[in-house]
C-alpha cells in the first residue's frame, strides 16, 4: 500500500465481510481491504494472493504492487520488495503516496540515494504534504521547495464571424458533465445562452466565436470552424489532461476513488458519445422528432440487439472464468496450508500427505514454487532420512531445480538443498548453504532444526546442541526439533535430558513413531549400567511397550526403515532377556528389510562392544563406513571400540590418519586422532593433533581445546593449561551443557587441585559444576569424593561414600576406579 495503514487485526466477523466481498467482485477495488486485513494478521500468503490477483485487475494502479512489495518487505525479502516498487513506480510514478512509500523502503535498504530522488519527486508533485516532509526530517534528508511553474499569459484569439459562420448550437444533455480529466484545461467558452459544463468552470478560457461550442474532449484535437474552416486544435496540459495539483481527497487512493464520476472501470461514460455528437454533423439537427425513420433502421436495430448479446454473453464468460480463476487460488492457498501442517507432524504419513497436497497444487499451477520447495525437501528426506531409495534423489534434485527457477527464497529450498548435500556426502557444503542464510540475520526454526540435525548426523555434537536450541527457542512445540534434541542429548550420554525431550514430543503426538524409538533405545542403552535387577526389569518392560507402539501402528505409517529399527530394538531386547536365537533372528529381519541402514550396523556394532564383543563389534562398525563411508561421526565409535583392544591404539591411529584423505577439515576427525595418540602414548602427536583441530575449525573447537588443557596439566605447565581451559569454557558459552562442558570444567578442577599453590575450594566447586553439566559423566565424582573421603566432617564423609559409589556405577573399569574401591573400603 502506498499510504501507511494501523495494520490493526480485522475481528472474524469483518474479515469474513471482506472476503466475501472480494469473492463477488474480485476486479473491483475490494481486494485491497482484503489484503491488508490479511497483512495486518500476518497471513502472507493470503496477501500475496489477493495482491496478485489485484495486480491483475488493475494494471495500471499502482497499489497492488505496493501490496505485494509490503508484502515481502514485511517477510525480510527486501530484493523482491523493492523489484515490486519498480513496478509500482512504472504505472504511478506520479502517485504521491506510492513515492512517499517507496522512499521509506529504500531508506530501510540502505538506499538513501534513491529514497531522496524519489522525496524530491513527491515534493515537487505535493509541495504542502506535511507526510513527504516529515519523512525527509526523519531521515536527516534536507530538501529543497520546488521551483514554481511560470505562468504563461493566456492569449485569447480574436475570432472573426461572418453571418454564414453562425451556425445552429448543439445544446448538451441537462445530466451530461465534462470528464475529470479536463478539469484545468484550457476549453472553448460556449456560445451566448448556453451554460458549460459544471466539471469545465472556473477553467483558463480561450474566447471562441460567440455562437460556436467546443466539446469536452480529453486528448483530442477539437475542430473549431475559425476562419476559412481550419481547425484551431486544443490540446491537454503536460500532465496529461491532469491538473498540476489535485484536491487534498484525491491524493489517496481511496480519496481518489470517491471522487471519481461513476464509472466502468475507470472509463469515463459519455466521454466518447460526446465527441461523436461533436463531430457527425448529422449529429447537429435537434429536430429528431420530425426525422423519419431511415432505410436500413431495422436491420440497423438488430445489428445492435446481436452486438449487445455478444457482450452480455462474453462479460457472463469472462465473469466466470474470474470466478474459477479465485476459486482455484483459494484452493492453493488452502493446500499449501494443509502441506505445511503436515510437514510439521514430522511423520512417514504425514510426509506422504504432504506430498499428495502438493502435487494436487502443481496441477492447479505448474510452476508454482513453493510446491516445488515442499516436494523437494519431503523428498530428500525421504530419500536420505528414510531410505526409500535413490528414486527419491532424483525427486528431490528435480523439484528443487523447479524451485530455484523462480528466482525466489524459501526456507524449504534452502533446507531441501542442504539435506541433499548432505545425503550426497558434503556436509560442509549442507553447513555452509544454511549458515548463510542464517548469518543474514534471518530467525528460522526450520533452518536451525535443519542445521542441528546435519551436525548431529556429521558427529559435531556440541555445535548440533547450539543449533537445535536456537531451533527451539523459536519453534518450543515442533515435534521434530524435540525428536532430535532427545536424539542428541542420548548420543551425549544425557539420558534425563534425552527422556525429557522424547517425552515431550509424545505429549504432542503420542505416535511419533521416531521419538517411540528413540525412547526405547535409550532405554536399552540405560539397561547396560549395573543396577539392581527390579530396576533392570522395569526398564526393559518400558522399552517393550514403546516397541509394541511402534509395531501397532496403521499400516502406512511408518516406512521400512523405522519398521527394521523397531525390530532391531525389539532383538536388542529379546538379548537381554537372554532369548539369543529369537534376537538373532530378528536382527537378520531387520537387516533384510534395510540393507542399507548403516546405523543399524552401527548399533550392532555398540551392543557387541558391550558384550565385550571387540573384534566383531569393529567389524559390524567397519560395515557401517563401507555403506555410508562419508559420515564423520561413524568414526568415533571406530576409535572408540579399536581403543577398547588390547593393542588397538596403533591401529585406531592409522585408521583415522585414513579417514583424513576424506576429511581432511574435520576437526572431529582430528580430534579422535590425537586421543588415539594420547593411548599411543605418543603426546606431541596427539597435542599436534588438538592444535590442528582449531586450526581447520577456525580457532572454535572447544574440545580440542579441553583436552589440549589436559595435556599441558599433565605436564605441570598450569598457565598454559588454564588459559586453553578457560578459552574452551568461553567458546560453549553459558548456557552450554554436556560432556565436553565436564570435561573443560573437570580439567580446570584438576589444575587447580594439582598446581602448587592448591586451591581446594575453586577444584570443588567446578568438580559440581562439571556434575551438572553432564551427571553421566564420571571423572568428577571420584575427585569430589576424594576431597570429601580427607574430612573429618560425618556428613563430608558421607558425601564422599555416595560419590565414589556413583562413579564406580558409571565407569566400573574407569581411570580411578581401584582408588575408588580403596578409598570406599576405608571409608565403610
């Protein structure tokens, strides 16, 4: 809209006027209060939609087009706002409100040039509007009063008349008025007796012949019967018939419209029949009552009747064909809502609905972007996230090279595309084609959630942690980010946190079937640490029931690949029920339907691990990598379980120095490589290692820092060692939690409790603070309970007990665990 509007929000009742009146008249001006009703509500695409078809039906009025560039100005879509401007400006580059708006859009852009050019215009059109001004003092912008006009002497040209020149007056209509358009132009003043036009008084006058009228034309030369008969032609002034400065109602345009004659569609009624009675001489007898009927008047009549049918037949189609044209917007409309309220259930369903209703959009309009920007991101999730196949990667790839012709932004294209990389093996390129955007400064849950979910797959935990905060801060309720934070927290070995966010993604949908999964491998995963049997019992039957609930669900509602995990997980659990060949059995289930779910493998590989099952375990995760050879954090449980043989250190060292010729910037990778080397032992090259690992992460690898702090602590350099620790500290921010936060905090404890001049009471205090970053993690409860055990405090003591019982629960073959023994059996 050119001119500002409250923006304040319709009630139900009132839109519901609105769109009723748009629905019956949608080439009428009703689309405007339409649209901004919708604007006002935030409901973009509606405005959009109402906009574009206003743009349509007027294409010479410049306020659609300001619709549509609030439109996307208010989404953050300033190149697409201002290329609406533009056209706004073609059609009513004289409109002073749609100047004074563009003005103010290309201030907020940056583009105090343009704006300044386009206020100097407005004031030069509308010197009194205190608007225009007051913009420019905003802005710090001084503008100049425009020159005044010189005016130019009207010259009246003395007129000859002769007897033969009087010829009979055409008197006009008593009803019939001048079009607005001649208001300011100079006319021919009628002859003695008759009255001019009411719209043509008080107009420069150039004096005619006293017996002659001149017709109230726009544009077009009038014959005056001067001397000899030439004619004098009198032409509209420089603004095209327009006045020089127009009435204060009209600078708007609703004022503009109510002060507009009756028209249709703008066109002035008895513009053109005047100009024929001033021209067809037949046209100057007034006797008609004596004229007989001419030859030929019937078939005249009927040539008429005909002609008037056609019309009426061709207005009741073009009527029509407007009628299903908004019909079919508001059905598009209506079905990319229905395709983002699926998309958001976050299910195998959902994400088939979806699809429908897209496809459905596609066939209503072809080149409609945002289908395409929905199809391609549901099929590159169904194609990487879910395995449904390499089909789905062409899907994906086509839908999204339909998208991105249309030249415009959307969260999904830049998400689809991110999936797609990553699926494709290039993390990096997925990371880098979202953090341009968001670094923009653009707030997208979508994106974020995208983000944290591809560095979570990649092995960058801490920084998926980050990411998926920010993506729930902004969308609290999405079922998808609460899945993956659930997802995170449990490969961060934060089971609480892990139950905690399942939890409440199944309070939003209690069938979601990946966060029923997620909970009852956390499950299994919980039913590895010692605890007493009833507990170990009551875990297990928690996990057989979110099992069940998978495996109960409709058919269609879960793909293969989370149908092969429900069954893997339900092996998992027939295991621990001592049930081998049962559990075996599935496995090979799980394996057939997904052959190529490398994470499966994966979890094989993890639970042969536990069962002390080392050579197996590294061959099932070697599996893994061969199926999916380019994800990153495939080769933390390689190292983990190569570290776990005796010997293995060696060989977990060349088996990351390979991973590098494919990852070569990675700094996870890097930083396996230099725990591998601390096993060795070889420490230079693994303290090399960490050092590499900020280098390639551009100085932010908090872990590496950590445990480059570590190692200076080791070597008794403490300066060095808290600086690298409190710089990692620094980089997880505050409002960090998890593994890596213990372990900068746990080492940080450490110098303080190691170096000469101990400091008992800071080592304590960040021992707890590690302990609530991370209560899995074990170091810090042995060396609180170490401190504790040297009091003679009754309740210090007893401190002591629980936490050295808690790290022997959590790490029963950990660093400290025979010190733990020794100090609880001195302790009791």
């Amino acid at each position: 809209m050119a001119d500002s509007t409250s923006g304040t929000k319709p009630s139900a009742a009132e839109l519901a006027g609105l769109e009723h009146s748009f629905a019956v008249d949608p080439t009428s001006d009703a689309y405007r209060p339409l649209a901004e009703a919708y604007l006002a509500m935030g409901r973009y695409m509606e405005a959009m939609v109402v906009g574009r078809a206003g743009a349509r039906a007027h294409p010479t009025s410049p306020v659609p087009r300001v619709i549509l560039s609030r439109v996307y100005g208010e989404q953050g879509r300033e190149k697409r706002a201002l290329e609406e401007l533009d056209a706004a400006l073609e059609v009513g580059g004289e409109d002073v409100p749609t100047l004074r708006y563009g003005a103010e859009l290309r201030f907020h852009c940056g583009d105090a040039a343009g704006a300044r050019s386009l206020l100097e215009k407005a004031l030069a059109l509308a010197p009194a509007d205190e608007a225009v001004a007051e913009l420019a003092r905003k802005n710090g912008v001084e503008l100049k009063p425009p020159t005044p006009a010189v005016q130019t002497p009207v010259v009246q040209t003395p007129v000859v008349q002769t007897p033969a020149m009087q010829t009979p007056v055409v008197q006009p209509a008593p009803a019939a008025q001048a079009p607005l358009a001649t208001q300011g132009t100079p006319v021919l003043q009628p002859a003695a007796g008759v009255q001019a036009p009411q719209a043509m008084q008080g107009a420069p006058v150039l004096q005619p012949a006293a017996a002659v009228q001149a017709p109230a034309t726009q544009g077009a030369p009038v014959l005056h019967p001067a001397q000899g008969g030439a004619p004098i032609p009198v032409f509209p002034n420089a603004n095209g018939g327009q006045p020089a400065s127009q009435p204060a109602e009209a600078t708007s345009y609703a004022g503009r419209a109510a002060a507009a004659p009756a028209t249709d569609h703008g066109r002035t009624p008895a513009t053109k029949p005047a100009a024929r009675a001033a021209l067809d001489p037949s046209a100057w007898d007034t006797d008609d009552d004596d004229v007989a009927p001419r030859r030929g008047s019937g078939r005249q009549f009927l040539t008429l009747v005909v002609s008037v049918a056609l019309v009426i037949a061709g207005l009741g189609g073009w009527h029509f064909l407007t009628k299903m044209r908004e019909a079919r917007e508001r059905e598009i409309a209506k079905l990319l809502e229905e395709t983002n309220e699926q998309l958001r259930k976050d299910t195998y369903a959902s994400y088939k609905a979806a699809s429908a209703s897209a496809d459905r959009i596609l066939e209503l309009e072809g080149s409609n972007y945002v289908a395409h920007a929905y199809l391609a991101y549901i099929n590159a999730l169904r194609w990487g996230e879910q395995g449904d196949g390499d089909d789905f990667k062409r899907r994906a790839s086509e839908e999204l090279a339909a998208a991105k012709k249309a030249g415009e932004s959307h969260g999904r294209i830049v998400a689809a595309e991110a999936y797609i990389k990553f699926f494709d093996g290039d993390p990096k390129g997925a990371e880098e084609a979202i953090g341009k955007v968001l670094e923009s400064g653009q707030r997208s849950g979508l994106l974020y959630t995208t983000l944290g979910t591809i560095q979570m797959w990649a092995g960058e935990l801490d920084n998926a942690a980050a990411s998926l905060k920010q993506a729930q801060a902004v969308e609290p309720n999405s079922v998808r980010v609460l899945a993956a934070l659930g997802q995170l927290n449990r490969r961060r070995s934060m089971d609480t946190d892990a139950w905690t966010f399942y939890d409440s993604a199944l309070r939003i949908d209690r069938d979601h079937a990946d966060s029923l999964l997620g909970k009852a491998l956390l499950v299994l995963d919980a039913n590895e640490i010692d605890r007493p049997k009833s507990d170990q019992e009551k875990l297990l039957r928690e996990a057989e029931s979110q099992i069940d609930k998978v495996l109960h669900l409709p058919d269609g509602s879960i793909s293969a690949r989370q149908l092969a995990l429900a069954k893997f997980a339900r092996a998992q659990l027939l295991f621990a029920h001592d049930q081998a060949d049962e559990a075996a059995r599935l496995e090979r289930e799980a394996f057939t339907l997904d052959p190529g779910n490398p994470d499966i493998r994966l979890m094989k590989g993890r639970r042969l691990l536990r069962e002390k099952n080392v050579d197996e375990a590294v061959a099932e995760i070697r599996r893994a990598i061969e199926i999916e050879p380019r994800r990153a954090s495939f080769y933390v449980d390689l190292s983990r379980a190569l570290l776990a043989k005796p010997g293995g250190a060696k060989e977990a060292v060349t088996a990351l120095e390979k991973a590098l010729a494919t990852f070569p910037d990675s700094g996870r990778i890097h930083v396996l490589l230099g725990d591998a080397n601390r096993a060795v032992p070889s420490i230079d090259a693994a303290r090399k290692a960490y050092e590499r690992a900020i280098e390639v992460e551009s100085g932010k690898m908090p872990e590496a820092r950590a445990k480059l702090g570590a190692i200076w602590r080791e070597k008794k350099e403490y300066a060095k060692a808290r600086e690298e620790l409190e710089k990692a500290l620094k980089e997880l921010g505050l409002a960090a939690t998890g593994p890596t936060l213990a372990l900068a905090l746990t080492e940080l404890g450490r110098t303080y409790d190691e170096e000469p001049n101990r400091d008992v009471q800071q080592a304590f205090e960040r021992y707890a603070k590690a302990i609530s970053a991370s209560e899995s993690y074990a170091p810090p409860y042995f060396l609180i309970g170490r401190i504790s055990a040297g009091q003679r405090d009754r309740e210090q003591q007893k401190q002591a007990i629980e936490s050295l019982e808690s790290y022997i629960r959590l790490a029963p073959k950990g660093e400290f665990a025979e010190e733990a023994r020794s100090l609880l059996a001195r302790l009791r």
